[in-house]
C-alpha cells in the first residue's frame, strides 16, 4: 500500500481534478468467481519492453542527454537553465525497464535557478549523490509564471526524495531565502495524442469480431477469465507515460481528495497497487467496512480497499482508452463442471499464455454480462499454434461449455 510522503509540506488544492466520474456500461461484477485481495498484472513481454524502449523511453532519453550536455553553459548567477532544462547526473538512472519511482516537484524562483545549478552543475550534482535522487531543472507549465519561476523534479525513493529537500532547506535557509518555500506543485496537464483522437470522455477498447489480433494477458482470474491488452494498438504506447505521470500526482497525496462517502458504484477513481497509482472503476461498496471493490481499467484484476485509499481522478487523466479489455475463454469451462478450475489448469494457462504476446479471436458475448468470449492461440516450442481450449480438452483439465450462454458474432 502507499504510505503518503512523511513530509509536513502541504500540496495547495488543484482545480484540476474533476467531480466523480460515473462509468456507464461497466461490466458486471463476477459473483461466479472468489473475489481476490488483488490480481497483479504480470511482467512486461521482451517483445513489449523493446517497443516501449524505442517509442517511448528513447524521446526521453534523448531530451535528457541534451539537457545534461548544456549543463557546462550554466554560470552559478544565470539564473536560468541553459537550453530549456537542467538535468542532473544522478546515480541509478534508469533504462526505461527500471522502477517506477515518486516524484516530487516544486517551484523554484529565477533567481536562485542558478545556484541550485551551481557553477557546471556542481551543487545539482552534489544533490543528487548526496540524496541518492535525479532532478530536473524545467520552464514552468504556468504561462503566467514563464518569467518567474521554473520547475524542479526530484525523482526517487521516498526517504531520497525527503532527504534531498531536507539538503535543499540546509543550503537555502528560509530566512534568508524566503522565496524558495519547496511547497509541492501540481503537474501540467499530461500530454496524451489520444485526447484529440478520443477527446476527454473515457472510453474502452475493444477487440474486433472475429479476426485473430495481437494481445497480452495482463491479468489472470482462471484460465477461463482473464483481462487482454492490445500492444499494437497506436494508444498502447501511451500508457506506460500515463503510469509515471500519475505516480508522480498520486505520490503526493496532500490536497488530492479521496472519494466521497458512501461511495456510489461505476466512478472512475484512482486506487494503488504495486508501488503505484493506476486506474479503476468502483464495482461494490461494503459500507459496513467502507471498503470498495474496483477494477483496474488498464491491466486488469480486481481489488478491495479501503475507501480512504482511493483518490479522485483528474480529468485530463481519462482520454487515453482503457488498455485492458475482461474476456471468457470461448467453449470450454472447469472438467468438474463447477466454476473452479484445477491448479494444474492454471499452470498450464500461465506457462503458455502469460508473459508473451499470443492471439485472440472473439467469437461471441456472455449472455448476461456481455463480455467477450475469446479464442486464444500461441506457438508452442516448436512453432506449432496450441488453441487454449483445445489443449485443456485433450489434458482433460476442461470439458465442453454450454453454447446457449454465448451469443455469437454473426460471419464477416
């Protein structure tokens, strides 16, 4: 779970985070199946790690080198970052494939930009060894304050980040800096293509009717429940962004408010998981417990929570489409005809279908929550294509399902 940052800073409240947002539609709530404490998504596929590396990271990286290299230009009384940005040498900067990590940002005057720098960068430098951090010097995302101030990121564990401040009010004494008040800052709203695509309402994916396309499972309830992703869909690329961004609102949890008491059913929140923040939709409140169970709109699972563990979500947080899409494996169900299926299923679901891209195919909707119900293929070690239901009739781990349940796609 999340612990806030033990920091007495307070975060001034945001205009930006938008009233509860209520999902229509959503899907139903599986009373079929036990609700789990949390249903992790599992790790990234190489195949994936490597896309994201070279449509996502490599921007990043690049703008990073650039703003280091400039780092030499920057006087100790410049008083501002030469080229824009200011990037800090810091130990243990990651690859992309690393942990997502908090951050913190604040407002830094023109004035003191230069000193915080320090003459080629020394005492940025010297800030982030000491603090074990990675800061960032930026213009500000406020117009208003373009002229004035600029932002600083301070990115790493949450002791680093305390530490780094702490080493900041040491160097920069409030009383004779008194401009410099390190009162955390809201972020700019995130940049996401998507929203021109989509606009700003939510929206979800969808997979097409029967054509075989390229997904992930995300998350596994059973072999015959689970959540997919499409990682060649143009929006899929976004996420990962999406997922530090938020991490690095949601990490700061002063001035964010949680959701509303009692907590009505279908509102688009953000809860934690992992050492993050992610999207989810209420599915159930408990109120003898305030508890909420949700789903998690972009990987998949389920979780129940406190109701205080849950944040509101700003609004330029719902463009992108939710990435995970729940899915019924098409015609079979457990071989002892209940709903639970045997471990050795489960096993065998995970070996060959998790952590891989593998193909889906829909070929009909539940009859009574609408969810589609999929095919699932993947090459074996020998390259030859395994369908999942198949192959769990011929192990005997699954018998034929009652086809009356599914409506199917009529023929393209």
């Amino acid at each position: 779970m999340i612990l806030p940052p033990q920091t007495s800073l307070e975060c001034p409240s945001s205009n930006t985070l938008s009233k509860p947002f209520v999902i229509g539609g959503h899907g139903a709530f599986p009373f079929v199946y036990s609700v789990p404490t949390h249903i992790p998504p599992p790790p990234m596929p190489k195949g994936m790690k490597y896309w994201l590396r070279q449509n996502v990271f490599n921007n990043a990286s690049s703008s990073a080198s650039e703003a280091s290299s400039s780092d030499e230009s920057v006087s100790a009384d410049s008083g501002r970052a030469s080229g824009g940005m200011a990037c800090s040498l810091s130990p243990g900067v990651g690859d992309g494939e690393s942990e997502m990590l908090p951050m913190y940002e604040f407002e830094i005057p023109n004035t003191l930009v230069g000193l915080i720098i320090g003459i080629r960068g020394k005492t940025i430098k010297e800030l982030c060894i000491r603090a074990d951090v990675k800061m960032i010097i930026r213009p500000h995302h406020n117009p208003e304050k373009t002229d004035t101030h600029q932002i600083c990121t301070v990115e790493g564990k949450r002791d680093c980040i305390n530490k780094c401040l702490r080493l900041l009010r040491r160097r920069f004494p409030s009383n004779r800096f008194p401009d410099l008040n390190l009162k955390p800052v809201m972020p700019p709203p995130v940049p996401c293509p998507a929203a021109e695509i989509f606009g700003s309402q939510p929206t979800n994916l969808s997979l097409p009717d029967g054509v075989r396309c390229e997904v992930v499972v995300s998350s596994m309830l059973n072999p015959g429940h689970f959540f997919v992703q499409q990682p060649t869909h143009p929006t899929f690329s976004q996420l990962q962004r999406l997922d530090r961004y938020m991490l690095g609102i949601y990490s700061q949890t002063a001035g964010i408010p949680d959701l509303p008491q009692p907590c009505a059913i279908g509102l688009l929140c953000v809860a934690p998981s992992l050492s993050g923040w992610f999207r989810a939709v209420t599915m159930a409140y408990y109120e003898d417990q305030d508890e909420v169970l949700v789903r998690y709109v972009d990987y998949g699972g389920y979780a129940r929570l406190p109701r205080s563990d849950l944040r509101q979500i700003r609004t330029d947080l719902m463009t992108l489409p939710f990435q995970a899409t729940e899915c019924y494996l098409a015609n079979v169900q457990p071989a002892d005809g209940t709903s639970q299926w045997s471990e050795q299923a489960n096993e065998e679901f995970q070996q060959l279908y998790m952590n891989k891209i593998v193909e889906a195919s829909v070929i009909g909707y539940n009859v009574e929550d609408q969810i589609p119900v999929v095919e699932l293929f993947t090459l074996n070690g020998e390259n030859k294509s395994i369908k999942l239901d198949k192959y769990l009739l011929d192990k005997d781990l699954a018998k034929l399902a009652d086809p009356s349940k599914v409506v199917p796609v009529l023929p393209k």
